[in-house]
C-alpha cells in the first residue's frame, strides 16, 4: 500500500436513516445521444403525423427535444435532410444480378417495390420526384438499374431513359394514391364536407360513364366499366405492364 492510499480516508458507513432510504427515482430515461441516424427517425414520425407541408427542422428538433441548432451537427439543411430520408428507403434493398432471360419479371418486382418503399411513409413520393437518385448511397442502385436494361440488350439510348420512365412511373401513381389518401382521411374531420372512398367514387364514375349519350362518347361508354378500377394494384401492374411490352419492342429480332 503506498502511503498516498494509506493517507486516503475511509469512508463512513451510511447513517441509519440513509440505509432505510429507498433508492432516488430517474426523472426519465437516460436520452440517447443525438446522432444522424435518430434525427431521420424522428423526421419520418413528424412527416407521418404531419405531412411534408408540415416538416420543418423546428418540429423534428422538438421530436427529438432538443434545439434546432443541435441538428446541425448531423444535417446541413432541411433539404440534405430529406435526401438522406429518401436514402434511408433503400437500406437492404439489393438489385439481383441481371438476367437477360428474366429481365421483365425483375423489372416488375423492382417497381413494385419501389412503390411499396413509397408507400411506407406518407408524402414519400413527393420528396422522391424532388430529389434526383444520384447520390453516393444511391448510384449503386441506379448502376443496378443500368446493367437490368443493358443486360436485357436494349439500345444504350433506350436504357438511358427507361429507369427514368420507370422511376417517374412510381412515383406519379404513388403520388396520385396519396392524393387520395388524404383526401379519405379528411373525411373524419367533421368540419369538412365528406368525400365518398376511392371504392365508392369509382363506382360512380363508372355509372356517370355507362349513362353518357352513346352517339356522343361511345368509347367512354364502351370502356366505362374499364376505365376505373378500384383496386390500386391492378392499375399500378396494367400501366407497369404496358410500359415493359413497350421497351421489348426496342430489343433486336
């Protein structure tokens, strides 16, 4: 034992009154530190709540509970923000290895994905049409698209503009299915009028349709129990479909 330990004071046993003491509550849970990853998190719990209109750094800083200013050791902007946000849909997405024997069915389960990943949080699609794919975590993802199309032998022009098209594609049907969504979901305000659902409007445009004057609209009336279907995913497979019959007509005899 050195002699600066044997100088150290022991010491005292706790007081009688100290043993019966019980043990100081936590006021609250240890906060976790701030980093990038839970600034993301708390920013989609603010956009499905509020929407994009309402996402501002102001209320994803009071998610967290801390001050603006703290969020911008993690993000530059909101606008940086919402990137990394859209990045965040493809962690663990993976593009198979192309396979030109298969490349349409690939392709379909890629735009269905993708319009799942939309899906998964409100106003997705619009941030995604705002935001060009052409980040460091995305390129990956973008290179993967290239080589399905290459790989399936479409002219390199051809290739160039298909995963745009495609891109487009989702994120317009997506758009439009969130559109609509809002829509019913201001149904339950009861200041506002009520809308009928998706089901319900399209059955009547279905008989506005039927009941046209047929020397005047004979193909609306013809296709009028065509024209609107109330299943979202037969629609997003039919328009996805005549895309991908379109692109295999540019493949060599």
């Amino acid at each position: 034992m050195t002699d600066a330990a044997a100088d150290t004071p022991t010491p005292p046993p706790p007081s009688p009154w100290d043993r019966e003491r019980p043990a100081r509550p936590r006021t609250g849970p240890a906060r976790a530190p701030l980093s990038r990853e839970r600034v993301v998190e708390a920013a989609f719990a603010v956009l499905d709540r509020e929407g994009l209109d309402g996402l501002s750094m102001r209320r994803v800083a009071a998610e967290l509970g801390v001050a603006v200013s703290a969020l911008y050791a993690h993000v530059s902007s909101k606008d940086d923000l919402l990137e990394l946000m859209y990045a965040r849909l493809f962690d663990g997405f993976e593009i198979p290895e192309p396979d030109p024997e298969r490349w349409q069915e690939q392709l379909r389960d890629y735009a269905r994905s993708g319009r799942q990943r939309l899906l998964s949080h409100r106003d997705m699609a619009r941030i995604a049409m705002a935001h060009a794919p052409f980040t460091a975590e995305l390129l990956p993802h973008v290179e993967a698209l290239l080589a399905l199309f290459r790989t399936a032998g479409l002219p390199d022009r051809i290739a160039a503009e298909a995963g745009d098209l495609i891109a487009t594609y989702i994120d317009g049907f997506v758009l439009e299915e969130g559109i609509w969504r809002d829509r019913a979901a201001r149904q339950d305000d009861a200041s506002s009028p009520g809308r009928p659902d998706w089901r319900e409007m399209a059955g009547e445009m279905q008989n506005y349709f039927a009941s046209l004057p047929e020397g005047d609209f004979p193909h609306l009336r013809a296709l009028a129990g065509l024209m609107v279907s109330d299943s979202s995913d037969e629609r997003f497979d039919v328009g996805l479909e005549i895309i991908l019959r379109g692109l295999a007509t540019y493949l060599p005899s």
